[in-house]
C-alpha cells in the first residue's frame, strides 16, 4: 500500500540547544512537509549546499515563534506572496530571504537537518 505524505500539516520543532532552556524561552520552528518535487529536485541539488539549503528552508520552513533579534525584539517570520519558483520548483508563500538570512548557520543546519528527516520515510512508517 502507498503511504500519501500531506503537504499541508505542519508541525514544531525545538533545536538541541533550545530544549536546555525553560519551555517558555524556547524558539520554536513550523515545518512543512516538502512538495514531493522539492525532494526530486534537492536530489539533484547535492553538491550545491547554497541551493539545496535555500529550497529546502524556503519551502519546509513555515515560521517560528519566540524568537528575537540581539537587544530582544521579536523578530517575526516573513513569507513571500503567492508562488515563488525556486530552483526549480513551484512554492507557494516561501519564506521571505530577509527571513532566511536571519537564522545562524547553526540552527539552520538543525532545521534543515531535521526537515529532511522528516520527509523520509523509514521502514517503520511504511509498514504502519
């Protein structure tokens, strides 16, 4: 049986070093699921770390909350409007680049660590 992947649920994640700070301090991260053609592209992304991180950000990346720039202003997630063609894939409201180029190398590489986890079934999931 064919086990469907919904493109529109999203879900939170907490970086590693978050989760050692008190619930109400952490930054929480909104995933997408990625467009089955995102996952095709980023495969032929590999080897060009700039793309592959800026697709997979850009269109898994929905948001965030409790998360400030250094002197403690919230600083929020902005989405471009409408559909963005982004190495070659369609994406509808990608993460603005303004949005992107605020995350540290770090925790982008958490996250992007962590959205493709998450769109990668394991044997588990496809027998459940």
């Amino acid at each position: 049986m064919v086990v469907a992947r919904s493109v529109k649920e999203v879900t939170d994640f907490v970086t590693s070093a978050d989760l050692k700070r008190p619930e109400g301090q952490r930054t929480k991260f909104h995933l997408r699921t990625l467009p089955t053609l995102a996952m095709v592209r980023i495969t032929e992304l590999v080897g060009d770390n700039t793309a592959l991180f800026e697709l997979v950000l850009r269109a898994a990346l929905d948001g965030w909350t409790n998360m400030a720039i250094s002197d403690g202003t919230p600083l929020a997630a902005v989405h471009d409007p409408g559909d963005h063609l982004i190495h070659g894939v369609t994406i509808t409201r990608p993460l603005s680049m303004e949005s992107l180029n605020a995350l540290d190398a770090e925790t982008a590489g958490e996250v992007i660590t962590e959205i493709m986890t998450r769109n990668s079934l394991t044997d588990d999931d496809v027998k459940n």
